[in-house]
C-alpha cells in the first residue's frame, strides 16, 4: 500500500540557518492558524532554554496540509552536541530537506545531518536559505553543496538533488537564485514530487520503532515513531521488544493513540502503515523499542547511536553554603533525575562515580551536558559539577582519543592570532581559504584542544569570529596540551566581600564577585593572569581611626565584575576545582577548601 496522501520529512541543516523560522512559514501557509490568530516567532521552539539561546535543542513534529496531502514535518536540532536527536528521527521520514545558509554555505554540523541522511538512503531537497543576505554567495553555494555530496559518497539519484532558493523569514521560494518567489509553493510542490510516499504492508501484523519519547504529568510517558505495517487501534494488545535484547520482550496496551495535526496532538481510534503517531500506556517504553502484534513480534533494527565523547562527574554539593538555595539536594533526588534523563535522551551515558553520592555523565559535548545542568538548576536542583574530560578509547591496543573536525571564519587580521593558538592544542590544519575580508581555516584537533578555548577565541577575534566543531573519528593520542594559562584568585575566610576589600585585589586579576557577596574560604572569586593561585582577602574592612588625611575618603572606583555563563564557568574549571550549581548562583570552589590543606596537597605533588 502506497500512502500518496502523506509525506514524511524532517529539516536538518546546521545551527542558526534557519530551520525552525522556515517551519513557522511553512505553517502559516499550510493552513495551521486562522486568519486572525496572534502566532509567535520560531513557534517550535517552545521550551525556555530554547527561546533563550535562539537554539532548537530537541526535535519536534508538526504537520500541515497541502493539496489533499498531510506532510509530517520533523523540526531538528543544529548543534552537533544534539546530533543524538537527530539520527534517530531520521529513522521516521522518507526524505529530508536540507538547509544552508546563502553565506555561510556547508557548514560541519551541515556534513554530519547529510553524512546520516545519505546512509539511509534518503531522498533529500537542498534549500539554500536566508537569500536576502546582503553578503549572500548564491552562485557559489550550489557548487559548495555538490562537492560535498560528491565528498559523502552520494549516490546518482542523491546527486541530482532539487536545489531551492529561498528566504524563510519572508516565506519565499523560487527554483532559480535570479528569480525572487512569491511563496512557498515551490518548496510544497517539490515534497509532494520527490519525497517519496510511506508505503508498507496495510495488511500485515502491526510494527513500529520507537523513535522518540515525551513525558506528560497525566499520561506518563508517551512513545512517538511511525507505524511500519499494519495498522494499529485504540487499546490494542501489544509485544513490546528490543533488537539489542537490552530487555525481554513484554506484553502491554496501547491505550491512548494520538496523531500530530498543526501544533497539537489529536486523539484517534486508529492508525495506518506510514503514519506517525503518539500513544501512551506504556510505563517502560523507550527510544529503540518495537512495538509489534503478539503474532509476528519481531524487533524492528535501530541505528546505534554514536558514542559520547565527554564526561563531567555530577556530585552532592558539600561547600558551606548547600542546601540554603536548592530544593533537591540528595543524591538519591540527583540518581532519580539523571535515570530520568537517560529516557529520553540516547547519547547521554550515566555511571555511578567513584563516591556513593557522585555520578559520571557522558556526553556528545560541553553544550549537550549544560544543558541538562542548566534544565536541572532550574527544575530546583542543587549539586557540585566537576571539569569537563574527554573519553578515550582503546583501538587495537592504542591509546585513541576523539578529534573534532574545527571550522573557523575570522577577520584577516586575526588569522595569525588563532593559528598560533590552534597550533599550541595540536591543531593540524585542513584548508584555509579566503571569503570577502575573511577566512575560512580548517582543521582537524583533539577534542580536550577545545576545552577552554572558546572565551580565548572571542577575545582574540574582539568578538567577530565564528566557531564550529563537530565529532570526526578517533585517533591516537596526540600527546599533552597545556590547558589553562592562568590562575584562580581564591577566598581567604568565610565572610562577606566589602569594597574596600575587593577594590585592594582588583589589582591582581579580574573579580567575579560584587560588595555584598557572600563568600567562603576556598571558593575562587576572580582571574589571577598569573598561572598560579592566590589567596586573597575580599573580606577585608577599613581600620578606622581618628586621624584623617586629604583624600582618605574618597569614593573607591571598583572595575564591573566579569559576569560567567554557565559554559564560560565549565570552560574555566582547573583540575582542582568544582563548580557549584543552584537555583540562584553558579560559584567556582577548590575541591579542597582549607588552604593550609590544599597547599599540603599542592606540595606533595
């Protein structure tokens, strides 16, 4: 059975090249709001952390409808960090459209979301987006496109992709780059003509991969993927098993069947082969189960999601200040809320730590675990989090670590700066190559050479370069790279910082604290240049006395504190230290607090 009214495709491109604007127009043209409705920007993003960053972090289905034909649509993540999101939901679509931007052209998150679409076969659309750029190479790009496809081993028919020209904000598309469209109608004509339609066996025992959880307070946990035969109706017995055999196959019900119309989730009796469908009443069910009929259950393959490559050790927090700011603070609340992520998140790995109350959490990269610390502090957690380490990896009795495929765009005049940088993480350079006044350097550099890197990189550019990494393979071990250049200005004595305490220290490096701060012995409070630690007294008041002198009075000039973002914090964590995240604060802190104690340590090694 062919379903010529359905087509299935997912949007995948690089972060920031506008799949998520591009969906909101797709929208508004497909008849998903009245005419008067109020619709807000990137509406797919819905969660805070997404709408903050201006990132879509998990993937998300939609829908609209096209003379006669309902197009399920898959709203994906950009940043590499997510690609776990990614791959699997590419297991639900028949086709792709993939997104590059007019200036940019092929970015690496761009190869790796092509690189998996390929692998399967898929059919894909290029759509080179955000046309209206004043800096837009639309005579360039279609080359860049086919060179990479070329790269990744397309096959004939993948060669021959569509290539549409198109501006998602304004919710154009037009097949020829000199050639300004009126609509979208382009791009809906093409899906209808080249995506292929699901097709399936109608009749056939019932079968469906699990490609997607969602968690709802009334219903519990809610399996989304797309029936692969069959068909399925309310309340229908089910065998739920694992191609892996992680689990023994079980019996369940599926008691509650919804399909995505628009933005919403529309409850239904039943469901045919091609279509993609939520249900609940499945307690366990996670991502990579089968679903299929008691009389043929046999388990659908899944794609092995690819290896983290980062880890950070979670742990209870034990500085002076704990448990005055968070709601969840034991470690037994910490296990229960990282398991609880592991559900619906494939690439995150989580293992029991070398303590009772620390935990060792695995990654793709430092984004996709500040997230979950960021999501976590805001949920009221309250808990210590160590620095960031690679995952190495033994490879015919070699010593091998991960390397990033780095692209870099810079200004020309700071070229020299960020090669020698490069140079110094063993960095080894790919291309370099000019684009208007800026270059464009590739390279290829172990994943710990980028831990820390990124706060120098802005500072060496003043702010104008872009930096993009994505997973390449494993490699031997390139041998040590020196991390961090400076040092940690530290606490002397629990108290609280006064301005005349930190306007003496301000001197010796860069503070990340104001007058009124609390503060304990060993939490570090500010940047030493120097690349040693130094303790320093914040707390420090004025003796008065009853002489005065001219100019004893006036008014301190304190310098503006450096403010720290969650990563920027992660980035900066020497060896020794930790940093402690609560609902209300982020504080770097020594592991050891005592500073007679942590300079014992410091001699005996």
């Amino acid at each position: 059975m062919v379903r010529e009214d359905l087509r299935n495709i997912a949007i995948i491109a690089h972060v920031d090249h506008g799949k998520t604007t591009l969906v909101d127009e797709m929208l508004k043209q497909g008849g998903v709001y009245r005419e008067n409705q109020v619709v807000e920007e990137r509406v797919m993003d819905n969660n805070d952390l997404e709408r903050e960053r201006g990132i879509t972090i998990l993937a998300k289905n939609t829908s609209v409808y096209y003379d006669g034909i309902k197009m399920n649509i898959i709203d994906t993540p950009g940043h590499a960090d997510f690609s776990g999101e990614v791959e699997r939901i590419l297991k639900m679509v028949n086709g792709v459209i993939l997104l590059v931007d007019a200036a940019e052209g092929p970015m690496p998150q761009t190869r790796f979301v092509l690189q998996k679409a390929l692998e399967m076969n898929h059919r894909v659309i290029v759509v080179v987006n955000k046309i209206d750029r004043a800096d837009a190479r639309l005579d360039e790009i279609p080359d860049e496109i086919l060179d990479l496809l070329i790269e990744l081993d397309a096959n004939d028919e993948q060669l021959e992709s569509p290539i549409l020209f198109c501006s998602g904000r304004a919710g154009t598309a037009s097949l020829s780059q000199y050639e300004e469209g009126k609509d979208l109608k382009v791009l809906f004509e093409t899906i209808k003509d080249y995506i292929p339609a699901p097709e399936g066996d109608a009749d056939g025992p019932m079968q469906m991969l699990v490609s997607s959880i969602d968690y709802n307070d009334y219903v519990g946990r809610i399996g989304i993927g797309r029936i692969e035969r069959g068909c399925v109706k309310q309340n229908q017995e089910v065998m739920v098993s694992e191609y892996h055999n992680n689990h023994e196959p079980y019996k369940a019900k599926m008691v509650n069947l919804y399909q995505i119309d628009g933005l919403n989730r529309t409850a239904v009796d039943e469901a045919k082969v091609g279509d993609i469908i939520c249900f609940s009443g499945i307690p366990e069910i996670t991502i990579g189960d089968t679903i299929a009929s008691p009389e043929d259950p046999a388990p659908l393959p899944f794609v092995k999601i690819s290896e983290p490559t980062i880890e950070m050790t979670f742990s209870v927090n034990d500085s002076p200040f704990a448990g005055r700011e968070g709601k969840f603070v034991t470690s037994r609340q910490l296990r229960d809320r990282l398991m609880r992520e592991l559900l619906k998140d494939v690439s995150l790995r989580v293992t029991e730590g070398e303590s009772t109350d620390s935990f060792n959490v695995a990654g793709r990269g430092e984004m996709h675990i500040s997230i979950l610390i960021e999501t976590m502090r805001r949920e009221g957690y309250e808990f210590s989090v160590g620095t960031p380490r690679v995952l190495y990896k033994e490879v015919d009795g070699v010593k091998c670590e991960p390397i990033e495929r780095l692209i870099i765009d810079v200004p020309e005049e700071s070229v020299g700066a960020v090669m020698d940088k490069i140079g110094q993480r063993k960095g080894e350079m790919v291309s370099m190559a000019p684009q208007g006044g800026r270059m464009k350097l590739e390279y290829l550099i172990p994943a710990r050479g980028l831990l820390g890197y990124r706060n120098e990189f802005l500072t060496d550019t003043k702010g104008e370069g872009i930096l993009n990494s994505v997973f390449y393979e494993y490699q031997p071990y390139k041998g040590e790279i020196s991390s961090r250049h400076t040092g940690s200005l530290v606490a002397f004595e629990t108290g609280e910082a006064v301005g005349y305490g930190l306007f003496k220290v301000q001197d010796r490096g860069s503070l990340f604290i104001t007058p009124g701060t609390k503060v304990y012995e060993g939490m570090v409070v500010g940047i030493n240049p120097k690349a040693e630690d130094m303790n320093v007294n914040v707390c420090k008041k004025k003796q008065l006395t009853n002489t005065r002198a001219s100019g004893s009075d006036d008014a301190l000039k304190l310098v503006p504190p450096v403010q720290m973002s969650l990563e920027a914090c992660l980035e900066f964590l020497a060896e020794d230290e930790l940093l402690e995240v609560t609902p209300e604060s982020l504080r770097i802190r020594k592991k050891i607090l005592n500073n007679q104690l942590r300079a014992k340590a410091r001699n005996k090694n």
